[in-house]
C-alpha cells in the first residue's frame, strides 16, 4: 500500500515537472553565471502538455524549466488564449506572466489589464492594473480581477464599476457570477439607472439580473433628481430641480413591468416642502405613487411634514405627475395639523378616518375628510388672532388660497362652536384633539447630504 502511494506521489510530481519544450528557426545555446541558457529565435513554438505558446522569440533556462517570451506572444490552451507582447512561462508551475499588457479571451469572456498571470493548472486568471472584462452581457472594469474559468465567477478589487444595458453598478469590491448573471458588491456601493437618473447608494448589494432584482442592505439611500417646471406668478415659467431622497436599512428594487423600490425599516423621505419618517415605503416611479404604511397594527403609524402640516395615518399615498405632487391621501385614523407661522402655539387640526390633499403647482387647493370629523380651526382677521372654531361633522372639505383656507363646507350633521380670542389668549394647550401629537425628528436634507457624503461614488 505504502509503495502504491509512493508510485502515485512520484508520478504526480513527475507530471508537475515536465519539461517544456522549445523550437524554432536558429538556437544558440550559453552558459551565464553558471546557468545553461537557450536561445531560440524566428517561429518560436514552445509546448508543454496541452499548452502551446508562439512568440518571436524565446529565452529557454533549461534548470528552472522556465523560458522569457519575446514579441507577439499567443498563449493558447483548448478554447483559451492569451495574447501580449512580452512574458514569462513557468514550467514547472504551469503558470504565464506578463507586466506588458495582456488579454486573454476564452470565448466567453474577454480579459485585459496592463499586467496578468493565469494557472492553467487552476484555471485561474489573476490580472491588474486596468482591468477590464466584457462579456456579451456586460463590461466590468477594476483596479484588479481574479477570474476563475471553470466557474464562471470573477472577483473585482478597486474602484470597480460594471455596465450592463440597465444599469451600472459601482462597489470598493464586487464577486460576479457570470452564468447566474448575479453580482455581489461590498461598500461604497452605488447602483446607477440607465435609463430613470435613479441613484442608489449602500454598503452591500446583491443583483439578479434574471429576476431583475436587486437587495442593498446597510443603509441605503435612494436619490434621483428630476426636473419640475413652475409657473410664476405673473405667468412666466420657470425649470427647477427637485431632488427626492429616500433612506432607510434595507431597500429592494424591482425591475419588471416597471421599476419599483421599497425602502424598509426607519424610513426617511425628503422630497421639496415634503419629508416622512415611516417603516416601510413603497416607490414606483413608472406610475408615480409613494406609499408608506405600517408594518402591523401595533407599529407607529407613519408621519409626512408639508411646509407647516403635518399628517398621519396607517398608511399615505403620494401622487405624482410631471414630477409634481398632484394629490395626497391619508388613510386609516387619519390625523392632521397645521402650526401657524406667525403664531407657532397654534395649530389646526382635523382628525377621520381618511383624508385627501389636492394640489396645483406644489399648493395645497382642497382638502377632503371623510367619516366621524373632528376640527379646530383659528380664525385671523387683519392678521390678528380671532379666537378659534371647533366643528365636527360626518365629511368636511376646505378650500384655500395662496395656502389660506379660503371655505370650509361641513357635511352630514354638522355642528360647531365659536370661542372668542380672550378664551383662547395664553390657553392654546386647552384646544387640542385627543389625537395631537407633534413630532419633532422631522428629516431634512442636510442629514440626507450627510449620509450622502459617506459615499465616495457621491459625485457621479
């Protein structure tokens, strides 16, 4: 048994050293600093095992089993080949080398980097210095790469960044396994839309280009910039850019039908005069809806801020069009307030079971509450407090102008109270719903900038 495994050792350590063989046109043969050298020159074959090299020229060391490469140099190994101007074969570990730019195409993939060594014992690609791959489905490029044939995978390292039809995708590192189409990219990650100007930044990514969907774990932050065109108010119209942002800890893309996001858990939203907190959000862009609601019943209800409103619900549908908001709706237990401006102890409020906001040009026009209607509303008159009215009523819909209500209807069995200014002077606190809670981590853009800043891909 001993003098099998023997036999078997040996013969495996024979078959690592095989000899490379070399021929070609004219030989010279020296002896340098002791070492036995050949050179061969004009068609130079060299050929070990399945391995066969053509080259201009060829420096053989006979002891080291390994032999210099010179001038128009092709590598080729079954459906592999290697091609670069000057290398190094090493015999005896089966591997090739190049510093002198090198590209290697295995009629899958096609390879090349200023520097590269493949094992063709391994099958193994290990390139560096401008790296870059492309396939039929995508290019990648990287400050280094290790492709592994046999499986298809390749390893990125440094300032990678891969484009497919869709998107592009940049990462400190990514894993791509290229028959599964899936990639895995790690920090400083930024998954960029081709087509839609959506940004997505992370710490970690997972892409199935076959499902078309994508998971970014580590606080992601969603950003894309669109253009909103307003009018003036004397008619004229006017390009701006508004920028909707979206952070949370985990987000998912979908990319079928359409392309939709949802951003979950501790939720943040900035969009213009509007921002949220919520648990879970749900952002399709092809038919311009934001939804944020509860995870279960006994979740905090999410929140949005407009200007000086804020609204709650179980859940908040937002409507877009022309990347203008067009319309708002609340639902389930729904809560409003407004805080005046000039007198920030008082607030407005309405309390139903739905509400929906009407918008023209990013102002509010109408607003519609529906079922078991509870309201507070200051009166002004000169800009000077008036006292405050409470009503309730089945459903109400208020009017405004410029931001002012303008009208308010109260419908099926309404009912109202008027108190007077010196009722109301000093006692703000007394005219609060059941359901009044102001809530001050309001998101603002310049935590979002902050959390941007963290990526070095911001600037793309």
């Amino acid at each position: 048994m001993k003098s099998f495994i023997l036999i078997i050792m040996l013969s495996a350590s024979l078959l690592a050293q095989e000899n490379i063989i070399i021929v070609g046109d004219s030989l010279i043969g020296m002896v340098v600093n002791g070492e036995s050298i050949r050179e061969v020159s004009g068609n130079v074959v060299l050929t070990q095992g399945n391995v066969k090299v053509t080259c201009n020229k060829a420096i053989q060391y006979l002891s080291r089993n390994d032999a210099e490469l010179i001038g128009n140099v092709i590598v080729t190994q079954d459906n592999l080949t290697i091609k670069t101007e000057k290398g190094f074969y090493f015999g005896n570990l089966r591997k090739t080398v190049s510093n002198s730019g090198v590209i290697l195409d295995d009629r899958k993939v096609i390879l090349s980097a200023k520097q590269g060594e493949y094992f063709f014992d391994d099958n193994k690609a290990v390139f560096n210095d401008n790296v870059k791959l492309y396939d039929t489905v995508s290019t990648l490029t990287s400050e280094k790469l290790i492709y592994f044939r046999k499986e298809d995978r390749a390893i990125s390292v440094g300032n990678v960044k891969i484009v497919d039809e869709e998107n592009t995708i940049y990462a400190d590192s990514l894993e791509h396994f290229r028959n599964e189409q899936k990639s895995f990219a790690f920090n400083n990650v930024l998954i960029k839309n081709n087509i839609n100007n959506v940004l997505v930044f992370g710490n970690y990514l997972e892409d199935d280009r076959i499902k078309k969907y994508t998971i970014i774990d580590y606080s992601p932050l969603l950003i894309q910039i669109d253009t909103v065109i307003v009018k003036n108010d004397d008619g004229t119209e006017q390009t701006t850019f508004d920028t909707l942002f979206i952070s949370s800890l985990k987000m998912e893309v979908f990319r079928d039908e359409e392309d939709r996001f949802l951003a979950i858990d501790s939720v943040k939203i900035i969009r213009g005069l509007f921002s949220s907190i919520n648990e879970i959000t749900f952002y399709s862009q092809d038919s311009s809806k934001i939804i944020t609601y509860k995870k279960s019943d006994e979740s905090p209800q999410p929140v949005i801020w407009y200007a000086y409103s804020q609204l709650t619900g179980d859940s908040i549908t937002i409507y877009l069009y022309d990347n203008k908001i067009v319309q708002l709706d609340v639902d389930g237990k729904a809560f409003m307030l407004t805080q005046n401006e000039n007198f920030p102890e008082r607030f407005d409020q309405s309390s139903s079971s739905s509400t929906k906001l009407y918008f023209v040009d990013n102002k509010v026009t109408r607003v519609e509450y529906f079922d078991n209607v509870f309201s507070i509303y200051y009166m002004y008159e000169d800009n000077e407090p008036n006292g405050l009215i409470k009503a309730n009523s089945r459903d109400a819909i208020i009017y405004l102008t410029d931001n002012e209500v303008s009208d308010v209807k109260l419908l099926g069995n309404p009912g109202s109270e008027y108190y007077p200014e010196n009722l109301v002077e000093k006692r703000e606190r007394n005219f609060l719903l059941p359901k009044f809670n102001l809530i001050h981590n309001r998101p603002s853009k310049e935590m979002m900038y902050e959390k941007l800043s963290k990526f070095k891909w911001h600037t793309h």
